[in-house]
C-alpha cells in the first residue's frame, strides 16, 4: 500500500506530464486551426489540477498524520504541534510552499477553462497553453530541486517543529490568500499574451480580462494586508510596513495591478492604451515572477527569505527569462500592430487615468529601483548600500501624492472631453470642504503639517467621491447605477480610510521603552501603564513568561494586559507575544524584553498607536470594493448571452 | 513639481527630540543593525545592537550631533549601516532616479495627449461601411459584437437621459461603429487624410 | 522601435540579478581598508598587569585576529591559525572580544595559542573602533600600521592560499 507520500509523488511527475501536454498541444492547434488539439487545453488542465490537487492533499496529509519519513514534515513539524498550525506547516517551508503555489495556479487554470465556455476556441487554448507554460516550469522546479515528497530514511521519532514565529493564524490565512492573488494575475497576463500570439487586442479581450484581474487584484489586496497586521502583532516593535524585499515584491505587482485595472477601463470603454495595458498585464505577472525569485535565491536579504540555494536561484531565473523574456520579445514584435484607438483631448477623463497610470508605474518602479540599487551597487564593485524605511517612505509619498489627489478628479471628469472651467467649479467646493476639515479637526495642539496633508487627500476623496455620486443620481435611482461604480466608489474610499490610519499613526504615535520594576508606572499617549509582575504559564507546546499589566485612564482602571514571552519547548526558541488593545481609535500595544536584572524588573515596549487599525480597515474596504465590481451585471449576464449566442450559431 | 516640494517638505520636517532615550531610539530607528540584518538597530536584540545603542546614547551625553554619531558609524561599518542612503554621486541614481522617471513619464505623456487627436483624424466612413457596421451591431454573434452592443445601449440611454445631444450622440456612433469594424474586420484600417 | 524599451530593460536586470547570484548580501565590507589601523591600549590576557597597542608593531606585517571562547566558528579556523604561528610566516595577535578571562585562557590551553601576545576587548569597544559585527573576523596590517584586508569569518585555507599569504608575501618585500 503506497504511502500518501509516495501518492504524492506521482501525481506530481503525472501533473508535470499534463502540464506540458497543456502547454505546447493547444498553442500549435490554434495556430493550425485543428479544433481537437485545442480541446485538450480544457482536458488538460483540469485533470493537471486534479494531480496537483492531490499531491497538495498527500502533503498536507503526511503533515496532519506525523508522517516523519518525508523529510518536509520533519523539518517543519512537530507531533506536540497543534492541528491547524500542522496544516498551515505544509506551506511553510520553500518546497511547502512551491507547491502552493503550483496548486493554486492549476486552481486558476481550472477556473479558467470552467468560465471561459463563451470564449472563441483559439482564445481559449492559447491562455490556457500560456498558463501551461508557467505550470510545467514550477512542476520541473519542484520535481528537480526542490521536491517536498523526498523521503528521510531512516524516519526520525519527532519533527524539528515549525518556526514559533508561524504557529499564527496569520500563517493559516495569509499565504494561501496571498498566491490566489500572486498567481491570479497569470490569467491576465496569459489573456495578453494570447492576444499577441493572435495578432489581436480586441474588445472582447479587454472585457474577459477585467474580471479576472480584479478578482487577483482584491486577493492581493487582501493578502498583503493581512502580511502587514500580522507582522503587527507578531514582531514586537509595532510596525506594520517595512519596505523589505519581500513585502516590495508583493506590494510592485498590487502598483502595477492596480494600474491595469484602471488602463482595462478605458481600452475597453475607448479602445485605448492597448499596447500599454497589454504590457501592464504581463509586467503585474512579471514582478509576481521576480517575487517568487527574490524570496528563494538568497540575491537580497529578507527576513522572509527561505533558505538558500545557488543552483535553484539559477533555475529560477533560466525560467523567469524564458517566460518574461519570451512574452516582452512578443510584445516587442506584435505590439506595432494593435492599433491606436479612439481620439480624446488633452482634459478628458482618459487623459487623467492615463496620468495615474504613468505615477503608479513610476511609483512601482522606484520601488523596485530601491529593492534592487544595493544588488546593482554590490555587483558593480562600488561597495555596499541600504535602502531602508526612510528612503522609501519619502520618495513614495512624494510620487502618490499626486496620484491621490487625481482619484478626485478621474471620476468627475468626461470621457473624451471635459473642460477644465467646469471641474474647477464641480470640484472647487470639494476642495476648499478638504482644507477646512483637514485643519478644524481636532488631534493635538500640535499642528503636524503632514498628517494635516494626508487628512487634506483622505478627505478630498471622500468629497469628491460624494460630489460625483450625487451628480450621478441626478434623477437616477440607487440601483441603476453599475455594481461597478458602487464598486470603484467603495474601492476609493478605502484608500482615504488607509491614508487616515497612516498619516495619524505616523505623527502621532508615541512609545516608551524602558525598564520596569513591579509596582511602577509610566503614562504614555494619555493612558497610565502600571506593572504589577510577572507569573509562569503553560501552551500547548510553549512555556512562557507571562506580564501583567493594568492600564488607567484618568485615574480609573480600563484593562489588564498580558505580555508574553514564549519558549517554544521544541526548538528552544524565544518569542514575544505583545499584548494588544484594539480600538477604533487607538491601540495600546505592549511587548515585553529581557528581564532587566534579578529583581524582577523587566525591560517593556509601550506604544501608543493612534489610528492605526483604519490601515487594515481601509485595505478591507479596498477589498471589498473590488469584490462588489465582480457582481457587475456585465460579467454575470455576458456569459450567458455569449453561452445563448454560440450554442444558437 | 508638487511631489518635489513634498518630498523637500518631508526631509526638512524638524525631528521632535524632548529627551535622550527618545533621541537615540529616534537615531536606532534609521541605522540597520549588522547583526540581525534584517532589523533597525532599535528593535534589534543582538549584542552588538545594545552595545552600539548605548555608544550612541554616551555620544548623546556628550552633545555630540545626530551627523556625527552617524559618521562615526559609516567610518566604522560603511554606508550599509545607514537606511536612508546619503546622497552622493554613488546614490544619485537612486535618489533623482524616481523623479526623472516621472519628468519623463509626464513629458512623454503630455506630448502623446498632445498628438493624439491629430493622429486620429481618420476619413469619416463610407455609407457602406456604416451599413455594415448597423448590421453588424445588430445581427453579429461575436464576443466582440456583444460587448459593442452593450456599449451601443449605454450611450443611446445617455442620449435619451439628455446626457448628451444629439450631435455628440452621432460622433459617439460614428466612432463605436469604427471600433466595431476595426476589431471585426481585421482589413479594415483608418484612412488618413481628408 | 520603442517597444522594445521593455525587453531591453529586463535584460539588464537579468544580468543584475544573475551577477547576484553569486554574491553574499550579509556580507559588510570594511571601510577600513587602506585605511591606518585604530590606536587601542588594552590589557593582555596572559599579564594583565601590561598593556598591548598596535604602535609596537611599526615596521612589521601583522594579523589581528578577533575571538572568543563563546564563538563556534573559531573552532573552525584556529587548527589553521595554530598552523600558521607554527610555520612562522606572520606574528598573530588575538583580540579578545566580549569574553571571560577564565573561559579565555582555558580555551587557548585546550585548543592551543598561536597568538604572540592577546589583548582583551571585554565591553567590546575596540571591536567597534575596527567594524568588528561577527567573530571570528581578522585583519592584515601593514608595516606602516595600515589595515590591507579583513577576513569576515574564519579564515579558510583558500583564502589563505589565494589571498592572505601572497598579500603578505608582496607586503613583506
């Protein structure tokens, strides 16, 4: 009886054997017309899917049931682990999460060759070969270098335990949620570079690529939030956003996404930019591509970085060249002839949404000229750089501000052509209600004329939004209005909710980190912390230190905090587990050091964080508006007229 | 030019120093620990963090200014120590390099917009190619046609909403119908001149 | 044929990143080299009661080499550093950082003494003064008092064979 493992290895060489039947049959039957050949994309890659499916079961399989002969499940496991974490474990290792990743591409390609029924047959063999493409080069990857099946003979009694920093529903949720989004934007990107191989950019392949992008776009969104609170609460220090190599290389994809979603818009609505979204749609796949290459090559260092090998960094970019290299050469060929589109002014909506374009692009790209300038420095032999928080967070601000301010204008504004004398009236009173409101209210007395900027932004969307709702309603009802621009609305003001929590949090946090003998107090941010001690507590395969902490405000006790640090009994690892207040308002964030001395003093971080949870409240609303622009009727009722339309020809 | 001012906005703000412990964890949070690479010199727990914490706390003590505390490193360990990479001709690139992209960018996007309308000026279409296109819009059952369907009923619901008038209304048609043929009819292409 | 900004773009990371490969990014070079080696006045290890400084190494090719008993990768160089002392190319000093006396000297007469003379770094300070992050690290200085090279990590035999010996050889002349 063949053990899941084994049965994992099979489906995996058997999904490789589908994968490059997917990838290279489809492709020459629609060059050559042969509608059998084509057919075998949809078979193809749904029974790839069914064999990565169950190579991702077995896995998770060996890891539920303590299978230690594999050798994944005993770096990464453990038997006193708890059940979820030993799930999650699955995905926590590099080959763990390769096959992720495989898995949730073989996902997307089911899903594709399931909705795109409507679809000319070309259409639909040449994505679905592209994706095919991508999917071999994972599964020989994995396969050659980095197979989470090998087996440890002879099998060891225990696990080495997964890292206590990922024993955290985060780990649970944010992978899975991230890759959706990761390699959701491989069906765009296949989508534009069936169009090149076709020759064609059509109306039709803006339309069909729209759903699709914005599907991978609200995952992503999601995903990288749900990365940034976790390091929240998990790290210790209170921060939420590094700049570090690995959260650029989800955060260029997210720029460059969003950017393609906008430039979708308008080729579709006018036939325009075509060769700059078609090349938009295969640079958001691109740097998902990097992304993976970064993490897993040792070239940048990265707290998220998985250990490293040199011949698997140089398989990664043999394949990163292909598959980029390949789809930027088509582009170079084909995209002369996609066609111009129709005319609009200089003051149009168009113009304004190519113009936030242009500053997402520039945005994404200087991120990437940040992550990458030390690499480039340190190979040209001019020594060695950081480019940290403080470099970024400048040059960012500086390139969004404008980007921002634009979200006001965009939707006001007509498409083709709008006069400038009538939005400077529209949003003239938008602009003076930002002002007024962005000084009258109330935080401080200390006036911080940054976070008074960002109120100014956050509430210029808000009013403009209001503003371009109410024009729209003039004599419409609610529900006439497209889901989509519900949508767009819901999806803008979070990102005024996300510059809120910024901008507050940034001027107006405040911490002390200092030692603290039983009994003694320190106020920060308003609130009076009081340490009362320390006592010994148990987890499921932790120990650990636990602190208490009682807070006053105004001299009356609102709560009791508990600190942690955890010893994690298997690998001996420290942890520090900080105690959070979440409120709408502020949180109170605690973290407990090293002990001082023998007395029983303790070094404590305390921080007050004004705002902050309207960061990930904003990135929600960001999320959720993308989901409310999927239930547009257009996707829905298009399919089905399409489906009517070719079962009648 | 606004993303100039801003940024010249933000690296001149006044830092706000009220005391030293305040002061050298406002300085730790700037410089990259050597140690645990991956962290500022603030939040790091290794030794050598603490040890260089509390020689820039003495250095403090001492007045001496966050320059010199911060040379005193970089002569030390390099500009590696630094995450706001000072700016010499090695880091020019890095630092013009986001703005000149978007001088750029929006040069070579104001004259796109400028040239754009005059590239377009197609010939208006032939009374056979707009009956073509009628047909098309009405009776064709490509994924393409569709869509121009859908884009077809939206205007002429903003035409009866009095969105637009009646002339705008009949470019917009004019211009539909010539996507419509240039995305359904692959030989189909604009002919410039009068 | 300006569609092919892209491509020609991306080549030019490629590059950038294939060159990356093989470079170590935890790696921090010095700024210290050809650079004169800080003055320091420590106590020695043997006789606490006298002090060592680089000043009395004028006129001579030297290595200082940083260690400890706490540190596992000296371990690994010190056969070689034995070697080394024992074939009489180049005078050793040790520097000893961050450490116990005790736990010092017990490991010297365990794992045996190269080092000509060995001063203590006990709060770590002139480990700072010379860019020391990681132990084992070992500098070569110059006749003139100048750092020529550092060795992050412990000495290898091939950095010895393609580096450090041939520099000592040219420095010697």
């Amino acid at each position: 009886m063949p053990s899941p493992a084994d049965i994992g290895q099979f489906a995996l060489i058997a999904a490789l054997l589908l994968a490059c039947l997917q990838a290279t049959v489809p492709i020459i039957g629609a060059a050559r017309g042969k509608s059998s050949w084509m057919a075998v994309a949809v078979s193809a890659g749904q029974w790839q899917f069914v064999a990565v499916a169950i190579a991702f079961f077995c896995l998770a399989y060996s890891f539920v049931t303590n299978d230690f002969s594999v050798l994944n499940v005993a770096s990464n496991s453990n038997s006193q682990l708890p059940l979820n974490y030993r799930i999650a474990a699955t995905w926590g290792s590099h080959e763990g999460s390769l096959l992720l990743w495989t898995f949730m591409l073989a996902f997307w390609t089911a899903a594709v060759s399931r909705f795109t029924r409507h679809l000319p047959n070309t259409t639909v063999a040449r994505v679905l070969g592209v994706m095919g493409i991508v999917s071999t080069g994972f599964l020989l990857f994995m396969l050659t270098t980095s197979n989470p099946f090998t087996r440890l003979v002879p099998a060891p009694l225990d696990g080495r335990d997964l890292n206590p920093l990922l024993q955290d529903p985060g780990m649970v949720v944010h992978p899975p949620m991230l890759y959706m989004g990761y390699v959701g934007f491989s069906v765009a990107f296949a989508f534009a570079v069936a169009a090149l191989i076709g020759g064609r950019l059509d109306v039709a392949w803006a339309r069909w690529s729209r759903p699709w992008t914005l599907i991978a776009w609200t995952f992503l969104t999601c995903g990288i939030a749900m990365g940034s609170y976790w390091s929240y609460y998990v790290q210790g220090w209170g921060g939420w956003w590094f700049w570090d190599p690995v959260e650029n290389a989800s955060f260029m994809p997210w720029l460059v996404g969003t950017a393609l979603i906008h430039s979708l818009a308008v080729t579709e609505k006018r036939g325009a930019f075509k060769s700059w979204t078609v090349l938009l749609a295969i640079a958001a796949f691109s740097l998902s591509l990097l992304g993976t290459f970064l993490v897993r090559s040792g070239v940048l260092t990265s707290v998220h970085a998985f250990a490293t090998d040199p011949k698997r960094g140089v398989f990664i970019l043999c394949f990163l060249s292909i598959v980029i290299g390949g789809s930027l050469l088509l582009y170079a060929w084909r995209a002369a002839q996609v066609g111009l589109g129709s005319p609009f002014e200089l003051i149009s909506r168009e113009s304004f949404l190519l113009s936030n374009n242009v500053l997402l692009a520039v945005a994404a790209a200087s991120v990437l000229l940040g992550t990458m300038y030390p690499l480039v420095i340190d190979a040209l032999n001019l020594g060695k750089l950081s480019a940290g928080p403080p470099y970024f967070n400048t040059i960012f601000a500086a390139v969004m501000t404008p980007a921002v301010f634009l979200i006001g204008v965009g939707p006001i504004a007509r498409w083709k052509r709008a006069s400038l004398p009538e939005l400077a009236h529209r949003l003239g009173w938008a602009f003076a209600v930002s002002v007024i409101g962005a000084l009258a209210i109330p935080f401080t007395t200390e006036l911080k004329p940054l976070v008074r900027l960002g109120l100014l932004l956050a509430i210029w969307i808000a009013a403009t939004g209001a503003l371009g709702l109410c024009g729209k309603l003039k004599g419409a009802r609610l529900k006439s209005l497209p889901r989509g621009y519900y949508g767009m609305q819901v999806a803008h003001l979070g990102v005024a909710v996300v510059i809120v929590g910024i901008t507050v949090v940034t001027g107006y946090e405040s911490e002390k980190n200092l030692r603290m003998n039983p009994g003694e107090s320190v106020q920060v941010g308003g609130y009076d912390f009081r340490f009362i001690g320390v006592t010994n507590v148990f987890g499921p395969n932790y120990e650990a230190v636990r602190a208490e902490m009682a807070v006053f405000r105004n001299g009356s006790l609102i709560l009791r905090m508990h600190p942690e640090k955890r010893t994690d009994i298997v690998s001996g690892n420290s942890l520090t587990s900080a105690a959070i207040d979440s409120g709408v308002f502020r949180d109170l964030y605690v973290a407990l050091g090293e002990p001082a001395d023998q007395s029983g003093a303790w070094s404590v971080r305390i921080q007050y964080k004004p705002f902050v949870d309207w960061i990930w409240a904003g990135a929600i609303l960001m999320a959720l508006g993308g989901a409310l622009a999927l239930t547009d009727r257009r996707y829905v009722t298009a399919t089905k007229k399409q489906r009517a339309a070719r079962e009648a020809a | 030019m606004t993303s100039v001012l801003l940024m010249l906005a933000i690296l001149a703000s006044p830092p706000y120093h009220p005391d030293l412990d305040e002061r050298v964890m406002e300085l730790a949070k700037q410089l990259r620990c050597l140690v645990c690479q991956n962290e500022t010199l603030a939040d790091s727990h290794a030794e050598l963090a603490a040890d260089l914490r509390q020689q820039i706390r003495e250095q403090m003590k001492d007045g001496r200014t966050d320059m010199e505390i911060t040379a005193f490193l970089t002569n030390r360990y390099g500009d590696f120590v630094l995450y706001r990479p000072p700016v010499n001709p090695r880091t020019y690139a890095l630092w013009f390099g986001p703005f000149v992209l978007l001088a750029g960018g929006s040069i070579a996007l104001l004259r796109f917009l400028k040239r754009w309308p005059g590239l377009m000026k197609c010939r208006p279409l032939s009374k056979d190619e707009r009956r073509r296109a009628t047909a098309l819009l009405q009776f064709g059952r490509s994924p393409n046609t569709e869509v121009y369907r859908e884009q077809f009923a939206e205007m002429e619901s903003d035409y009866r909403t009095g969105f637009v008038d009646l002339e705008q209304f009949e470019r917009d048609r004019e211009e539909l119908e010539r996507r419509l043929l240039e995305d359904c009819r692959p030989t189909f292409r604009c002919r410039r001149g009068r | 044929m300006k569609f092919a900004f892209p491509l020609v773009l991306f080549v030019v990371l490629v590059g950038f990143l294939g060159m990356g490969l093989w470079l170590d990014p935890h790696l921090v070079p010095s700024p210290l080299i050809d650079r004169p080696a800080p003055e320091f006045t420590l106590a020695r290890l043997d006789e606490p009661g006298r002090t060592f400084s680089p000043k009395e190494m004028q006129g001579k090719v030297w290595l200082l080499n940083t260690w400890a008993s706490w540190c596992v990768s000296c371990r690994q160089e010190h056969p070689l550093l034995v070697a080394l002392s024992q074939a009489g190319v180049v005078p050793i000093f040790g520097l000893n950082y961050k450490d116990n006396r005790g736990n010092a000297l017990d490991w010297l007469n365990e794992m045996g003494n190269p080092y000509v003379v060995n001063v203590q770094d006990t709060d770590g300070r002139v480990g700072i003064d010379y860019g020391v992050y990681g132990v084992p690290e070992t500098y070569l200085i110059d006749k003139a008092g100048v750092i020529r090279y550092k060795q992050i990590g412990p000495v290898t035999l091939e950095a010895l064979e393609k580096t450090i010996l041939p520099l000592i050889r040219s420095l010697s002349r």
